[in-house]
C-alpha cells in the first residue's frame, strides 16, 4: 500500500511538504547565534567580580594565617615561610591580579594587590583590610624595587 506523503489544501490542488526550509533553519540560527553573544559578552564582568572575590578571600586567608603565626612565635617574620601563605600568594597571581608586593618583619606584615578588577587591595597586621580604592600601589610607600617600605596599609 502505498501512502500519500502530500497534504492538499482545500479548494487548492497545491501540496506542501512536511518540514522546514533552509530560511526559517538559518534564522533560527541566526537567533541563537545572537542570544549566545549577548549571554557571553555579559559574563565576563561576572568573571572578574568572581576572581575579585577570590583574591580578597586569599588575602582575608593570609591575614588570619599570619594572625596564628604571630600568636604562635610571638612575631610576624616567619609569615613568609609558610607554605599556606606562599600558595595564597600563588593563587592571586593565578587570578590575574597584579603588582602583588608583601614585606614582613616581627612587627608586622603588609600585602598590596592590584585585583583583577583594576582595584586595588591591602591586608596588614593591623587587621585592615582595604579594597575599595582606585588603582593604588602604594601599600604603604614603596621604594625603588617596588617593595612595601612600611608594614601598615594606608
């Protein structure tokens, strides 16, 4: 038996075949094409606030492992031996963040960071934190090899 694959219109001895054509294929294409543009263009600031985030994390996380080392010791000239703190230093280099400069003695510490975000960040050993400023490098004045010359974040 054969079946007719056809469909007549009414009052037309026209058919059409089941199916899409090539146009309504290439615009729904185009169409998607579109939307995952706009979705990708969008993603990128909520990459950089995430990695933002995560060199602010490293930094909370250097400061509380310095706080334990000074409470251990007496003093803050071991924070840089630490192997936590050394991959907390790595990390932040992984998250394109830039200009990461730390000077330490038994006194105290200090850690400056441009985010990723071209904010700029700084812990020091007097449990300060600063990440709301313009892109600043001057954790506490550096001298000429870029080292902080000072343990406390301005």
């Amino acid at each position: 038996m054969i079946q007719n694959f056809t469909k007549k219109h009414r009052g037309s001895a026209l058919s059409s075949p089941k199916g899409f054509t090539l146009v309504e294929l290439l615009v729904v294409i185009a169409i998607i094409g579109i939307l995952a543009s706009i979705v990708l263009v969008s993603l990128g600031g909520a990459r950089t606030r995430a990695q933002d985030a995560r060199v602010i994390t490293d930094l909370n996380q250097i400061r509380t492992t310095a706080e334990i080392i000074n409470s251990a010791d007496g003093n803050y000239a071991l924070v840089w031996n630490n192997t936590d703190v050394t991959t907390l230093l790595t990390d932040m280099n992984t998250q394109t963040a830039t200009n990461v400069l730390s000077v330490s003695n038994a006194a105290g510490y200090c850690v400056e960071v441009t985010l990723p975000g071209a904010k700029w960040g700084c812990v020091n050993s007097g449990l300060a934190i600063r990440t709301d400023l313009a892109n600043d490098s001057n954790c506490a004045g550096n001298n000429a090899t870029g080292v902080p010359t000072n343990i406390y974040c301005p």
